[in-house]
C-alpha cells in the first residue's frame, strides 16, 4: 500500500517523472454557529504563471478549461454537503506546454468584503492530492487540513504545483492568508511578477 503524506506548512512533494494524471480536491466545512443563515460563496482558482511578465491564465467556474487543455475544474458545490471534495481541479501534467512554469491553487470567499462574509466563517479546509483524473482516482497521495483564523482573512493561497528542471513536477503547501477578495486577487497578480521558490523539506515519493 502506498504511503500517504501529511504535508506540513512549506512541505514539497516530489511527484515524479512517471506521474502524469493528478486530481487536486479541495472541501470545507462551515461553522454552523457563525454563519447566522448566510452560507460562504467559496471559490477556487487555478493560476497558471508563465517564465514571462506577460500575466498569467486563471482556470475557475467559469472558465473550467485551461487553453491548452490539459487542467480543468469540476462543477462547484456551493452547499459543502456530501462526501468528496467540494471542487477537483484536475491536471494533466505532461500536457502543460513547457512555458508554463508554476501553478498557484487559491481558495476565495467570493466578494466576501460586499457580503461581509470571511473565513473564520470556515471551521475546516481540506486538500486532498490524488492519482488520476475526472473522478478516476487510484489513490491518495497527500492530504492536509487548515484552520483558517481571523475576521479579516478573505483569500487563501493554499498549494502550488511547480515545474523543476528536469521537467517533473512538485506539489508544495504553501498555505499563506490574504485580506483581498477575488477582485483584490486579480490585482495581486496583475501587479505582482515574483520569482517562486520552493521552501521547506523535500519529500520523494
């Protein structure tokens, strides 16, 4: 059987040149005793950046196809309610074109400032990486909870997938809070060029 990490905070997780199809599910739960009747509009984002300054594509409900095809997201679950995660985003990693070189995963409270909506609304937020793709998983490969805290916190970049230098890939929790609502989140990125670095310990599969 197969190990399972539970990555930490800054963990990256070498996936491996044999790896190909992989389903990235993100589910929470709300706090029932905070919600008062207004359930949370939670949105994911699927961020591809290129090695240019040029901006980067988003992947969401919405757009659930990236141009290249080759990462995709299912229908979302407003309601939290049933097993499964809530949203899946899938990726066909030997598919992306080679000019894309990370992938940020973000969960957002959509236009929580309008709604005066945050995550302290969320008691739990969980990511699950898995083998295969469109709800053919052959088995869980990584898994971590997060707590999220405090009124003002709006925006979650929670994982990001990057590209190495020999061309695999790495799946690294990254787990850092923002003020910033979806609308915020297209600036952040709009404005922002950083260099990713990979943090934290190496873990090989």
């Amino acid at each position: 059987m197969a190990r399972v990490f539970n990555l930490g905070k800054g963990d990256l997780l070498n996936l491996g040149e044999d790896l190909s199809d992989i389903t990235v599910g993100l589910s929470w739960d709300r706090d029932k005793y905070k919600n008062r009747g207004k359930q949370p509009d939670l949105k994911v984002f699927a961020l591809l950046n290129t090695d240019s300054a040029s901006g980067c594509e988003a992947v969401y409900v919405g757009k659930e196809k990236s141009d290249c095809g080759s990462i995709s997201i299912s229908k979302e679950n407003l309601t939290a309610e049933g097993e499964g995660g809530d949203e899946q985003l899938y990726f066909q990693l030997k598919e992306v074109p080679s000019q894309i070189t990370s992938v940020d995963i973000w969960i957002v409270i959509y236009e929580d400032i309008l709604k005066r909506q945050n995550f302290s609304q969320i008691r739990r937020i969980q990511c699950r990486l898995s083998e295969g793709i469109n709800g053919q998983e052959n088995g869980l490969l990584a898994t971590f909870d997060m707590y999220p805290a405090g009124p003002n916190l709006r925006s979650i970049h929670v994982v990001s997938l990057l590209r190495k230098e020999n061309n695999d890939w790495g799946f690294e929790r990254v787990e850092e809070s923002y003020k910033f609502d979806n609308r915020g989140l297209e600036a952040h990125y709009k404005h922002t060029n950083e260099e990713k670095t990979a943090e934290g310990k190496q873990i090989s599969r």
